[in-house]
C-alpha cells in the first residue's frame, strides 16, 4: 500500500508494514499535509493519494492521524459502535444467547414493575437491541492506567482488530517517546 502526497515526492510504501519517518522541515508544508490529510480523513477531497497497486482505496476508513499520541482514545464512538457488533455477537451466539434472552426478560419484568409503582401513566419498548444495554451500562475499554505508550499500543491493537485501518500517521511521535520505546510500537 502507497500513502502519496500529489504533486510532490512525498510517497510512503507501507508494503513492507515498518515505520516510516517523514521530515518536513517548512513549518507551512507541513501545516498544509497534516492538515489535507485531517481533511481527507474527514471525507473531504484533497491532494492525498492511498492506494494498493493500481487500486485507489479509501483514505477515511483505512488511515488514521494522530496528532497527539498521550490522548489517543480507544473509546471514540466509531471505534465502541464496532466494539458494540463484536459484543453483541457474543451475546447471540449459541453459549450466551439464553442467558442474554433471560436477562431481556428480567429487565422487561423490572421495567413493568417500575411503571405500575409510578403516578404516571407510562410506557417501554421491549423490542431493544443488546447493544442498547452496552451504551447504558457504558461498556468502554479500560486502559487507563496503563503508560502512555502501552496506551497507544493498546490503541494501535484495538483499531486494527475493530476497523479498516491499515496505516496509521503519527505527527512528531520522536517528540513523545524514546527510539527503544517507538522500536515497541
């Protein structure tokens, strides 16, 4: 896979799946790359170009940028919505399905309990997906004791097992971590 830059020879091989280090020493070139690439990964157009072969591949579901790696965030809300499909695979297959079935059950027979003691005239849905039950008892990632790099090792693990992503850019990471630390990565 090739990360290129039209019109300059900024072009990144990534075939060879080991990082890259890219120095861009005119502080308005390199306002102007980081920013098309936060464009383009926002679905805008722009002078980017990934591609495998002769095949163009979509930069905003297959690149990541991070600007800041000490706040990487597993728990964004695209990265938990594929945690979410992952879950509730697990709560519908054949080993969790009747205990994921008799727990809908209790948190219906609850719910019709809590209405009846209420001076109000109401009303719940029991046609609700699990993944609902995810966002309410705020399923997340938990990483946050970790070090700031096992945090974005962490981070790096998760993105790729849960999305597209095939390369990720990391602006000034030799100001964040030591040469043995970014051989870690």
């Amino acid at each position: 896979m090739i990360l290129a830059y039209n019109d300059t020879d900024l072009v990144i091989d990534e075939s060879d799946f080991s990082p890259h280090v890219v120095v861009v020493e005119n502080p308005s070139f390199f306002r102007e790359i980081i920013m098309e690439l936060s464009n383009q990964i926002s679905g805008l157009d722009g002078n980017f170009v990934f591609s495998n072969g002769t095949k163009k591949l979509d930069i905003a579901k297959m690149v990541e940028l991070v600007v800041n790696p000490l706040a990487v965030n597993a728990n964004s809300r695209k990265i938990v919505n594929k945690l979410y499909d992952v879950v509730d695979k697990v709560a519908n297959n054949e080993t969790m399905y009747v205990e994921t079935m008799h727990l809908k059950s209790e948190l219906d027979a609850y719910m019709q309990k809590l209405v009846y003691e209420t001076d109000y005239p109401l009303d719940f849905s029991s046609d609700y997906s699990v993944k609902a039950l995810f966002s309410a008892v705020d399923l997340r990632f938990d990483n946050m004791d970790n070090s700031a790099l096992e945090r974005l090792t962490t981070y790096f693990e998760i993105i790729s097992k849960l999305t597209d992503i095939k390369v990720v850019v990391i602006v000034n990471l030799s100001n964040y971590f030591e040469l043995n630390e970014m051989a870690m990565l």
